[in-house]
C-alpha cells in the first residue's frame, strides 16, 4: 500500500519571499536582532535613559542635601529577609571615633532595622519641573519615623554627607543628555557641510576639507582643556553645560562630514539626482529629501558611536576641573573627589561613578557595532 507523503515546505523560499517584500527598516531590525549583545546592549541603554528621565522618582534622597554628621558614611546592604520572613531593611549606622587616632568610623547597629518599601514617599520634587510629587522608587517605610536622607546609603556617602547614590542617578541625567545634545549638533553640522561640500565640490569643497584638515591636526584634549579654562567662573550651571556641549559637538563633526562627502561624490551623478536636479529641484531639497534618505541607516550607526565619544569627553574634562563645575551633577564632576590617593584608600566607594561610565560606553559601543553592521546592505552576516 502507497502512503501519503507529506512535503515539507521550503522555509529558504518563504524567507527570500518575506525579505523581497521587506521595507528597510524591517531589513535593518532584522539583522540588529540577531546581534544579541548588540540587543542586551540596547536594553542597557533604553534602561540608562529612562533612568534619567526620572532621576528625581530613582533617587532615594536629595543629591544636593547634605549634612557634615554623615560625611563618608559607607555603603550599606540591603537585607531581604528577617528571621525566615521576607522584609527588606538596612541596619542602623553609627558613628564613632577611635580613642587613639580621633578618626571617625561607622557601626552597623542591627538592633535597629530600617524597613525599605518601593514606591515610598520622600523629599518633594517636580518632575521635569512641571508634575509636583514625592513618591520614589526606594524610601523608608510609611510607618517608620525616618527619613531617607538620614538613614539609607545604599552606595555610601560623600565628604559632604550627600547621598552617592542620588547624584550618581543624577549624573546619569545630565551625561547621557549632554552626549545625544552634542551628538545631535555634531549631525548637523557634519551631514550640513559634508553634504554642501560633496554636492557641489569645487572651491567650497577645499575650503570645507582644507578647515576640517585643520581642525583634525590640532590636539583635541589640549584644546578642549584650553577653551574650558576660559569660560568665566562667574557662569551658571546651565551656561557651563551649554557651552561645554558646544565646545566638544565643534570638534566631532568632522568623521561625519567625510562620510557624507565621500558618498554624495558617488551618488551626485546618479540618475535620480541628475533627474532632480532637470526637473528644478532645490539644491537643499536634493540633499535632503533625495541622498541622505538614501544611507541614513549609516549616519544613525555613526551617531550611536558618537555618543560615547561625547560622554568620555564630558566625564575627562569635568574630572579635571575644567568642564561642569559643583553644584552641577554630572559623572566627570563626582569623579573629581577620587583625584588623590588617599581618597581612595579610605572612601573606595566615591570611585562608584566610574562604573556607570564604563557600562554605557560598552554598551553605545556595542549596540553601535550591531546597527552598523544590520545597516550594511552588503553584509552577509
């Protein structure tokens, strides 16, 4: 007796049917998402950013109060559970000072437990300076008589008593928004001339080249050094942050404007363009409407990997005391209490900024290798 055969279908057919009818961006997903770091990294980065979105409902007390009574207090873990049963709490801490050296130390005293709840309330704040609140994601319990500014320091405390944790979350705000504001400037700039200059080449073309040729010789950290040292010191936060994302989006521009110069050379003879251009199209209009479109997946992966760039820019200047200035909160301005080795071996844990630092510029960098790489058209990974 015959049996019936039962041919399996040609999953290689459907997939070449499903890809032919693909858009770009469908193209450009579907390769990211089989980049998995590149995926985890993402994540990362989405995580980084809704962090400082909400700084103020993350943080667990005010960044900026502080009182000199819990100077350098050191990080305290957070216990889950309490004879068998689920309840999370700090230990109390306690200041002492030795009776031969007069330096002051700190005891965990878990005779007093400090219930932690999500969701708790604390300080008053407006988030986005616009919803007035006081809920946060960490606080002290609603029914003990405490407050969060007195007796949870998850991450420690600095030399002024302010919570680490707090201004690290902080920091976060004011870093990651830092790099994609200078990004952003640094795009237009870059994709404005790099595109001018390789549409219409000629003298503006070696005017274009020939200053970027000058910006590249000159020693970026020496002359970013140089032009932060002359802001006034008189200058508020928001003036220093503003002229310091200017000072660093003016020296990024240029790989980009290559770039985008060495593809308009290519496509400026193309028949679309040569089409445009009979049919009286704007010079503005072709370059905008009719070649970026065309590798605008390249530039998104140029800027991914340009935010790193202005991030580590920010935090070295900072660092050095030449970029933002107390009472702004940014990575590179906390960093500045690690500046001498003492610091270090007796408060280890004001080098916690670092580690944020080091985890987003891993993942930029990733998750910009992985778009690179899904908006390559010849790439057969």
């Amino acid at each position: 007796m015959s049996q019936a055969v039962t041919l399996p279908i040609d999953a290689e057919i459907v997939s070449q049917d499903r890809v032919s009818v693909a858009t770009q961006r469908q193209l450009i997903w579907w390769r990211f998402r089989r980049h998995r770091i590149a995926v985890i990294a993402l994540v990362i980065v989405i995580f980084y950013y809704l962090i400082a979105l909400g700084a103020e409902f993350a943080s667990v007390s005010d960044p900026r109060e502080g009182r000199s009574a819990r100077a350098v207090v050191p990080p305290q873990p957070i216990h889950l559970f309490d004879a068998g049963a689920f309840r999370p709490h700090v230990c109390a801490v306690e200041g002492k000072r030795d009776a031969f050296t007069l330096q002051k130390f700190y005891e965990a005293d878990c005779s007093q437990k400090i219930d932690i709840q999500l969701f708790a309330r604390g300080y008053e704040y407006k988030w986005l300076g616009l919803i007035p609140s006081d809920r946060h994601l960490i606080g002290v319990s609603d029914s003990e008589n405490y407050r969060a500014e007195e007796t949870i320091f998850l991450l420690g405390t600095d030399i002024q008593g302010r919570d680490l944790l707090s201004r690290i979350i902080h920091g976060t705000r004011t870093s990651m928004t830092l790099g994609l504001i200078g990004v952003t400037l640094s795009l237009l700039l870059g994709i404005i001339l790099g595109g001018i200059s390789g549409f219409f080449g000629g003298w503006i073309d070696n005017v274009i080249q020939r200053t970027i040729e000058i910006i590249r010789s000159v020693p970026t950290i020496p002359l970013w050094m140089g032009l932060a040292a002359s802001l006034p010191p008189d200058w508020t936060v928001i003036q220093l942050y503003v002229a310091i994302t200017i000072i660093i989006s003016l020296f990024a521009w240029t790989d980009l404007a290559r770039v985008v110069r060495g593809r308009f050379l290519a496509m400026r003879e193309e028949d679309f363009v040569t089409s445009a251009v009979l049919a009286g199209a704007s010079w503005n209009g072709i370059i905008f409407r009719h070649m970026l479109p065309s590798f605008y997946s390249h530039i998104i992966a140029a800027a991914t990997l340009a935010i790193p760039f202005m991030i580590i820019s920010e935090t070295a200047l900072s660092f050095l005391g030449l970029g933002l200035r107390p009472p702004a909160i940014s990575w590179g301005v906390l960093l500045q209490a690690t500046q001498n080795v003492q610091a270090i071996a007796l408060t280890p844990w004001l080098m916690y900024p670092a580690i944020p630092v080091i985890v987003i510029i891993l993942a930029l960098n990733f998750m910009g290798d992985g778009l690179r790489d899904a908006a390559d058209p010849y790439s057969t990974t």
